[in-house]
C-alpha cells in the first residue's frame, strides 16, 4: 500500500454496514454444495469418495464464506469506533485456512463414516483440532484488524513457494492420482509417480543449495545523492563439491518511507569458493539509508519450486549531499559583497605572508630577502619571493527551517544543503590554511569548525548529510555562532529557508549575504540538468 493510500485512508469514517460480497456470495455456493453432497449421501448414488470431495470442498467454502461475513461487519464497526479504515488485514492466514481445510475434511469422513465408529472418532478428532486452528487464525486476524498499519518491504518474501509450472505440474499430479484411484489404473499411478519425482528433487536441490550459502555487502566509501552508487554482494558456496547455479539475491534500500528493492544475479558459485555480483541504485536524497534484511532465491535446475532464506543483516550507507558547481552569478555578487565589506585591520610586512618561491636577484629587490644558503649553492645571488594570502575564513549559518503543512519545504531544505555542500566543498580545496565554520539549526543544532584543507572535506559533507528541516528551528542560536569571526577576514553568508517577512538580521552582523532557498538555485547547477 502506498504512502498516499495511507493518508487518504486516515480519518475516514464507515458510514452503515459494510457487508462482505464475496462472503456472502461464498457461503451460498458452500451450502448448496453440501445440500447437494447430503442429497447424495441419502440417496446412495454417488460413490464415497466424491461424497467426501463435495461436503470437504463445501464445507471449506461456506465457512470461509461465513468468516468473512463476520469480518467484514466487525471491520466497518472498528472502522467507525477507530476512525480508520480496515482493509486489506481481513485477509486469512496459514493456521486459519489450516483450521478450515481441517473442520472440512473432518465433517466430510464423517458424512461418509457410516457405521465405522473408529472413522468418526478420526472425524471428530480432525474437526476439534480444526477449530482450535480456527479460533487461534481469529484471534491473529482480530489483532491484526485493530493493530495499526505498518509498512514492511519484505511482508510478501516466503521461504517456500510453487512457480506457474510448478502449480500446473502439482494439480495435474492431483488429477493424475484422483485418476489411478478411480480407475483404478496402474499406468496413471506411474506416470503419477514420474511427475511428483522432478517436483520432490527440485525442491530438496533449492533447499540444500541455500542452506550452504552465505552472503555479505561490501559497500562503496562515498556515495553522493544524485550519482549511482554501486553495491557488491559477495557469496560463499561452503558445500564441497556440488556447484551452485543461478541464485538470486534480492535486497532491500530503505530511506525514511521510500523503498527499493534491487535484484543481483549468481549465475555460478563453484564448490567452496567466493562469487561477487552487484545491482546499483540512484539515492536522490542525502541521509542515512538501511540495507537489509537481504534474500536469497533459487529456482534451479527445473524451476517448479522456488525456495528461499532471509539474511537478516543490516548496514547502513550514508549518502552524502549533492555537489553541483558554482554559477558566475553566484562569483558575481558574492565575490562583489564581501569586497564591499570595509574594515581596517593591522598586517604584519612581507615575512608574514605565503612564500611563494625562490627567484633570482632583480634591481630594487629588498635586501632582507636575500637567501644566502641558495646564493652560496647556486653561485649567484636568490630571493625570496612571496605573495599576500587572499584567503579568508568561511562562514555559513544555515537555517533549515521547515513547515509541516508545506509540501514543497523539503525540496527547499535540499537546495540550501546543496549549496552550502558545494560552497564550503570549493573552499576546502582552494582556501588551504584559512578556517572554515559551518552551523546548522533545524532539527537538531550543529556546529562544525575546522581548518579548510581537501582532507576535511569529506568530514564536512558528512556532518551536512544528517540535518533535517523543522519549525524549531533556532535563530538566536544561529546567530550567537558569527561571534568572534572578524568581517574583513571572512567571508560569511545565511542561507535560509523561512519566509523573507519572518527573517531578520541583527544589525552587526549585516555584513552577512542572505540567501533564500527561492533563488539558491540561481547560484548553483548541477551536470545532469
């Protein structure tokens, strides 16, 4: 069920009484099978075994029938006392159609028992243990009714199931059997024996093919949203001797409500050795995603049995922001408002700066800057030459604020985390040696501060991965971070996402660039766009 199924089912009231059809529509056809098979029981003119065919197969119906009727009532009145609607979990498990195929059968070898007191001893027997199944099939649907709906990408995952053929090779072996017993036909029973043979190794092959396998993920190091990230599974084939073929690997990617399910294929895993495959997936959003649990399939060799294990390790991949480029309207005014920025500061001479290299002596060069090591191994005389730093210190304060009633505020969190990703990624590389100080308020407050170098790049995005969007989001806070960072000596901005009416800068700290999330994508694009 998806997210908007959901949604729209929250606060929707049953209005009257809401009555199962195909309940109802069960529970005739189940009586009139069993006022047809009591008919022929009186009568005596069907043989015993179709009388047990027909009161077994009528009995399963009209109950099955009769068990939704109830259901359905007692759904629409949860849904009315709960406010939600009830749907889908009326559906019977294993042990209540258990319970049913039981108290059927055991009704039918009672119908046909006659005078043999033992076989309605076995009857009655079969029918009680079938109405304990029943009751306890209830009691499990009941809960399920009142339970909350939860959401479970690997609900429909069944260690054992029939494929198509398998199906069509298991009821022709029914008819087959059904066949040989009336006849009777002892050639009907051979060929009854050499379809049923296949189908019993098939299964036994899956079973013992999975059973001596293990399988474990070897995860990329930096995954950023936006690019594919490539997933390896690697597999262990413990049997000694027996090669396995075709296996399949299904995994599963959870992000918050959104869910993948990517396939990889083994085609061979020799005995005792390690076989790699790999699916890949395109993560759009950054955060935490969870991998697992993990299931193995297999089919081979006749495909009429599908069997499969549940490996229910997890691991998390952490996807870091998505890094887009810098447009020139972005170089352009922001370059142009920090220039703007006028403070006077003290600055040491020459020997204060970044020495750049080594050059010989020109006319007019100072004195001072003469190396004597070099001049003495050169054999002539060399300066040191230097260059004025220009960079400065980086500052960014971002403000993820989010309304819950706004659909589009996630997108606006995103854009703004993009943008500081690739902001302060840049200055990581070109700034070396100046400081850089990244706050983040929404969710949670974070506060981040380290010296720019490529080194604690990675360290940065990593900490812009987690931060979510919220109305708690605290200004105050974000603004007590720009203490102690001198205006002439840094390059500040605040990117926000709350309405422009809302925002106010304190008055010394103007001399920060405000960027909205309603024009950040003026300053950034991204290569696929």
């Amino acid at each position: 069920m998806s997210d908007g199924e959901l949604r729209s089912d929250h606060g929707r009231e049953a209005r009257g009484l809401s009555i199962s059809l195909s309940g109802l529509f069960g529970f005739s056809i189940g009586c009139g099978i069993l006022v047809l098979a009591f008919g022929f029981a009186r009568s005596g003119r069907a043989a015993p075994l179709i009388v047990l065919l027909l009161v077994t197969s009528g009995s399963t119906v009209a109950l099955y029938g009769l068990i939704d009727l109830v259901a359905s009532i007692a759904a629409a009145m949860l849904s009315k006392s709960m406010h939600r609607t009830i749907g889908r979990v009326r559906k019977l498990d294993s042990i209540a159609w258990a319970g049913i195929l039981l108290i059927g059968f055991g009704i039918g070898l009672w119908t046909v028992s006659g005078r043999f007191v033992t076989v309605s001893i076995v009857a009655a027997v079969l029918a009680g243990s079938g109405l304990l199944f029943l009751v306890w099939g209830a009691k499990r649907l009941f809960d399920r009714m009142i339970a909350r709906p939860t959401f479970s990408a690997t609900k429909d995952w069944k260690r054992f199931s029939l494929t198509p053929p398998g199906m069509a090779c298991l009821g022709l072996s029914f008819l087959l059997l059904l066949g040989a017993y009336l006849g009777p036909s002892n050639m009907l029973l051979m060929i009854f024996a050499l379809l049923v043979g296949p189908f019993v190794f098939s299964g036994w092959h899956t079973l013992t093919t999975l059973r001596e396998m293990s399988v474990r993920r070897i995860l990329p190091t930096d995954v950023f949203a936006g690019q594919i990230a490539t997933i390896e599974l690697e597999t262990r084939n413990r049997r000694k001797f027996l090669t396995s073929w075709f296996v399949i690997a299904t995994d599963v990617v959870v992000q918050g409500a959104r869910h993948l399910r990517p396939v990889a294929v083994f085609v061979r895993i020799p005995p005792g050795k390690l076989a790699r495959s790999s699916y890949r997936f395109r993560p759009m959003m950054r955060g935490k995603y969870t991998l697992g649990p993990l299931r193995l399939s297999c089919r081979f060799p006749l495909g009429l049995v599908e069997r499969g294990i549940i490996v229910k390790r997890r691991d998390d991949l952490l996807v870091l922001p998505r890094i887009g480029s810098l447009t020139p309207q972005w170089n352009r005014e922001f370059g142009v408002a920090s220039e703007l920025v006028s403070r006077r500061e003290t600055r040491s001479g020459a020997f204060h700066d970044e020495f750049h290299q080594m050059r010989e002596y020109r006319h007019g060069d100072n004195s001072r800057l003469i190396h004597w090591k070099t001049s003495a191994r050169v054999g002539q005389l060399m300066v040191k030459e230097f260059r004025e730093s220009r960079d400065r210190d980086l500052l960014l304060l971002i403000d993820l604020w989010r309304s819950d009633r706004e659909l589009a505020a996630d997108s606006d969190v995103e854009i703004l985390i993009s943008l500081a990703a690739t902001v302060a990624s840049k200055h990581c590389v070109d700034g070396a040696g100046s400081k850089i100080r990244i706050a983040v308020t929404g969710s949670s407050n974070e506060l981040w501060e380290d010296e720019a170098s490529p080194g604690s790049r990675i360290a940065l995005l990593r900490q812009l991965a987690l931060p979510h969007g919220s109305d708690m989001a605290d200004g105050d806070w974000l603004w007590q971070q720009a203490d102690g960072m001198s205006p002439a000596a840094t390059r500040g901005a605040v990117l926000t996402s709350r309405p422009i009416k809302d925002f106010d800068v304190p008055l010394d700290l103007s001399w920060l660039t405000v960027i909205h999330s309603k024009t950040a994508e003026h300053y950034i694009e991204f290569p696929d766009e």
